[in-house]
C-alpha cells in the first residue's frame, strides 16, 4: 500500500528547506528541534528516502527532498486557501499568523500592535519572529510566514516578488546622532557635505543602512570614514554617546536618546519606507487585513514626534 503522506511532516521538511538548518526551522514552526528532526525521519520511513544530508554542522535536502519539498508547497497552497475561506467565511480574525519583522520595528511597533490584536481578537494566534528585511519577503513568498513587516530606503527600493502583496505602513524618518559636545550639536540642520571629515558609526557592510551611507556620502562627494561598526541600533547610540562618532540612525525602535547624545536633522531627510507584505492567496483573511490596519493605527505614535535633543 502506497502510503500518505503526513502533512506535518511535509510541512517540517519545508521549513528545513526554507530556513536552511533543523533548528531554524523548529524556531520558526514553534517545535523543538528534536520534534523537526523526528517528524522528518518518520517521513523518511514512510517514504522510503533519504531526505536530508549531513554538511558539516548543517544538513542539506537530497534530490529527492527537494522535489518533495516543491509537492508540499503545492499542498499547503490549498491548505491556506481552504483556511481562508473558512476563516472569511466566519467574518472574524482568527487561527494562527505568524508575522516576521526587522529588529527596529519588532522593538518599536509590533508589542503593541500584537496586544491589539490579542485583546480584540481572541481567537487569533500571531506570533512573531525577528528576521531581516530581505528574509522576511522570501519567507512570505516562499509560505513560511503570513505577514512580513519590512523596509527599504530610496537607494533600495523593496519590489513585491510575484505572488506577494504589498501596503504602506508609513514613513521612518532618521536623524543624525552627534555627542552633544560636538561642534554641530546646536545646529537647527545639518547638509550632508559639510560631514566630509567626521568619523562614523555604521552597521556593518551588506546592511542597507551602511550601503546607504556610502552611497550617500559618494554621493556629497566624500569616502565616509567608519571607524566602528555594530548590529543593533542601541550600541550605535552608545558608541556615539561615548564621543566615539557620528551616525544616522532611524527614529523607530531608537527610545530616548541618552546623555551625552544630540539629534540633528539632516538635510535632505533621510526616509525609510515601511510595508506590510502577504501572499495574494491569503489576502482574503480577515487577520491579514485587521493586522495591517493595526499596523497603520499603531504607526503614527510609534515613528511621529520630533527628532529629540539631548538625552
């Protein structure tokens, strides 16, 4: 007897094929890593094939996995669509949404956007995950999450991939940061040539902040000289605040600046541009649309508000 296949399992050996590593994929499902890894080998058995790999510390799908991989995909296609119907049908939020979203807007807009939704809606289940912005669109696209919260800037505008919707949730406005020492400190704004000479804190290479301060810069007509670089936005202000460099650093997520650091607007403003993204086949769900009008509710207390003085 031919067997059937599970779609748990087909929906575990997705995931590995998605996020690229057991564990990632347990994280991202909301299982352990144990219950991926045995979810899978049971698929294995039932199939009698072998589907993952060992490459060094990771693991990589076989031929075979990925066909089967491209069959699961088809079929949880008609699950979500059967979900959606049901779930329009009822005329109210609810099942399980998982929104993944970049650092700043995890910490800056989505608490309070996920305890909206909890609170009016108890029959939804979103649950979140932090990932960067050029992930979190193929996560979308490729079924793994419902709703992606992203960015870009005017040098690296974010295209919707086929198959993927996109809404504006609003616009992120940046200041330059300077230790409240620094000789632009009490300036109302700043032009970017006059930052020719100045040391700067970025993130690292492959960021769309670091390549569009480089852009920029070149731009203004200068090599900008980064003498520190760092992940997370809190430790750029903290090395500005210890008189280390300048930066410029989007006002979402950022909190009050501490003592010892200046905002100065910086002229022309930089901008980046926040969506909201979800599959075509899913835009019928009441929770994806009750999740980007909260979204857009949510969005003017979160990025408004003048750009600060000393912390």
């Amino acid at each position: 007897m031919t067997p059937v296949l599970d779609l748990a399992r087909l929906r575990a050996l997705h995931a590995v094929s998605v996020h690229g590593t057991v564990g990632a994929a347990a994280e991202a499902l909301g299982y352990t890593a144990s219950a991926v890894s045995q979810q899978i080998a049971k698929l294995e058995r039932e199939t009698r094939t072998t589907l993952l790999e060992r490459r060094g510390r990771g693991v990589a799908l076989t031929e075979e996995a990925v066909r089967l991989v491209e069959a699961a995909q088809e079929l949880l296609a008609i699950v979500e669509r059967a979900e959606t119907d049901l779930e329009e049908r009822r005329g109210v939020p609810a099942g399980r949404l998982t929104v993944v979203a970049f650092a700043s807007a995890a910490r800056g807009l989505l608490p309070g956007v996920l305890a909206d939704l909890a609170h009016r809606h108890p029959a939804l289940d979103a649950r979140l995950s932090e990932v960067e912005p050029h992930l979190s669109v193929d996560l979308v696209a490729k079924g793994a999450a419902d709703l992606a919260v992203a960015h870009d800037w005017d040098i690296a505008p974010l295209p919707a991939p086929p198959g993927v919707e996109q809404a504006v949730i609003g616009d992120d406005l940046c200041d330059l940061l300077v230790p409240s020492g620094h000789a632009l400190a009490g300036r109302a704004a700043v032009r970017r040539e006059e930052l020719r000479d100045e040391r700067w804190i970025s993130q690292p290479p492959g960021r769309v902040c670091h390549d569009w301060l480089l852009r920029t810069m070149r731009a203004a007509g200068s090599e900008p000289d980064i003498v520190h670089r760092a992940e997370e936005n809190p430790t750029l202000v903290a090395l500005v605040a210890a008189g280390l460099g300048i930066a410029v650093i989007p006002r979402l997520g950022r909190g009050p600046l501490p003592a010892g650091v200046t905002a100065v607007r910086l002229d022309p403003l930089p901008v980046r541009r926040l969506y909201a993204l979800w599959r075509t086949g899913a835009a019928r769900r009441p929770a994806i649309a009750e999740a980007v009008r909260v979204l857009r509710e949510r969005w003017v207390p979160a990025a408004g508000g003048p750009p600060g003085g000393t912390g």
